[in-house]
DNA sequence: TCTATAATGACAACATGTTGTCAATTACGG
DNA sequence: CCGTAATTGACAACATGTTGTCATTATAGA
C-alpha cells in the first residue's frame, strides 16, 4: 500500500464510522418530536424544495432506492406529516407535500438543526469544512461514475 | 446559517450520500466471494489484530453495538469463516479467529481491497485525502464526546 | 399511431443496524 | 472476602436500507 492508498483507506473508515455518528446525533437531537434522521431528512427534502418532489424525485435527490423512500413517505403520510397531492403529469405518480402539521414540525426541526450545525461547523472551521467536502464530493462522483 | 454552517451542513450531507456509496462499492467488488461489506470489514479487523479479540472489543474497534456485532459474528461462526476460541482470561467471552478458510479469503479480499482503494487515492490526491481524513475525524471526536 | 422501453407503486424477502431486557459472569471497592 | 456495579451473550422488537418481481402507466421512436 502507498501512503495515498493508506490515506484513502482510513478516509472510507472515517465516514463508516461518521455515518452512524451522525444518524445517532440526529436521532437524538429530534427524538422528543417523535422523528428519526431518517424521516426529518425525508420532511426537510420535501418542504425545502421550490417544486413539487414524487417519490422517485426523493429517491433520486436522497441517492437511496425508490423502494426505501416509498416505504417512509407512506408512513408519515399515515402519521400525517405529508400528503398526496395530484400531479397533473403523471396520474400515476402524485406528489408528495407537507401538511400543516408537517409544516410546523419541519420549522422545529430547522430550529434545532440549524445551531446544532453551527456548533458543529464552529469546532472544525470553514476552510478545512468546505476542503472535506469537495474531497468527498470527489469520491463520491467517483464512485457513482465507475 | 453562516458560511460554516452551510459547509457543515454540505459537509453531513456528503457523509451520509457516501457511507451509501461506499457500503454499495463493497458489496459489489467482494460479491462473488459471497461476502457483504459488514462481513468483510469483521473479517479484516479480526485477521488484522494482531491480539486476539472478543466480540465486545470489535463493537469498540468497529463503533458498532455490541449486539449487532455478536449476531455477524455468530452467523460467520455458522459460516466457517470464523470460530470462538477459549480465552484464559475470561469464562463467558471467547476469543474470535478466522478459520482457515477465513484467512484464504481474507487473502483474496485484501487481494482486491488494496488496488481498490488505490485506484480511489490516485483519484483524489494524497495531500486532500489526508486533509479530509483530519477534518473528519475531528467531526467524529465532536460527535463522540457531546 | 403503434409499439417497445422506461418509470412507477406495491409487495416481499432479506441484511444490517439500533435499543431494550435478562441472566450469568467478571471486576472492583470497602 | 463480600457486595455491588459493569460486562457479556442471548433473545426480541423494531427502523432503515437493499434487491427483485409484477402489473400499470408514461414516454419515445419507428
């Protein structure tokens, strides 16, 4: 191994380890409102977007399987987060919106995300924050090319 | 949101899309060994030590739980690849070794793993790998220690 | 327009991770 | 040495992600 293959390795463990790091702090910065990362991720795509977003929208922006996000958009539909909307171009595909309670529970989570990342950012500094994430953003275009 | 905070917010968010990415790319270069990313990263950390370890010390090495830890290991045991062996130093917990089938293919793994992760370094250039290594790491000690 | 192809929702099976609980073992402090 | 606290394996329930399949709807090209 080179040294730059070293380097690349302990970068891949790095974000396996970030990853489930993250999805906790998430979980538990939003716990009491009853959302998991997951589903707050899914409700911010959704209210933040300028259009109307189907689920195959989702699945694209969020990079995960069209099955994954019909399964969670279903359920907080049920949990009356989002609602179906008609989509005058697709009668079968129909878009996916907040409702008036998701609205309110979305503004929340702003409310906490935005410090919670704040702090984060405040502890590494911009210029090495925004060197990791083009470095990332290099991987990952890598890897979804080859 | 500052600068930071967006680069903070851009920076999770590429975290999250790649540990995807990442867990995907694994799967598919050990497929034909039949095994999965979880399942090659156990056998690696557990072929690697140079101790002998107990299924609680890979959760700590891993960051995982020690249940989840405990059910690869088990079905890697019922597998071949690994087995317990008898640890003087403790009645309940065995020791975790790879089988002599599991050291073979742990040989072919690194065998691909290794110009793998090359090929990614020589993509990203040693200087920004190990600057986002850094970067990343001390957004995992922030997230571990709050 | 017609037809082949792609996209979509629904459903199922599965892998992997989490938390919680319980009994047994180990470690530690008085 | 003893009693208490921490660790460990086993089991269960659950959340979230994957892939595969199928019927239906859209889309694009001949």
């Amino acid at each position: 191994m080179t040294p730059g293959g070293e380097a690349a390795g302990k970068l891949i463990y790095e974000v396996l380890r970030l990853h489930g790091r993250l999805i906790a702090a998430g979980d538990a910065l939003m716990a009491d409102l009853g959302l998991s990362s997951a589903r707050w991720q899914v409700l911010g795509t959704v209210a933040a977007s300028g259009r109307p977003l189907t689920v195959p929208d989702l699945s694209r922006i969020l990079g995960q399987s069209r099955q994954s996000l019909q399964r969670l958009v279903n359920e907080m539909v049920g949990d009356g987060l989002l609602r179906f909307t008609d989509n005058p171009g697709h009668r079968r595909s129909p878009f996916v919106e907040p409702t008036e309670a998701g609205r309110l529970l979305h503004v929340e989570v702003e409310a906490r995300r935005i410090p919670w990342t704040e702090g984060i950012a405040s502890r590494l500094g911009d210029v090495d924050t925004l060197a990791a994430v083009r470095t990332l953003a290099r991987l990952r275009a890598v890897l979804e090319r080859g």
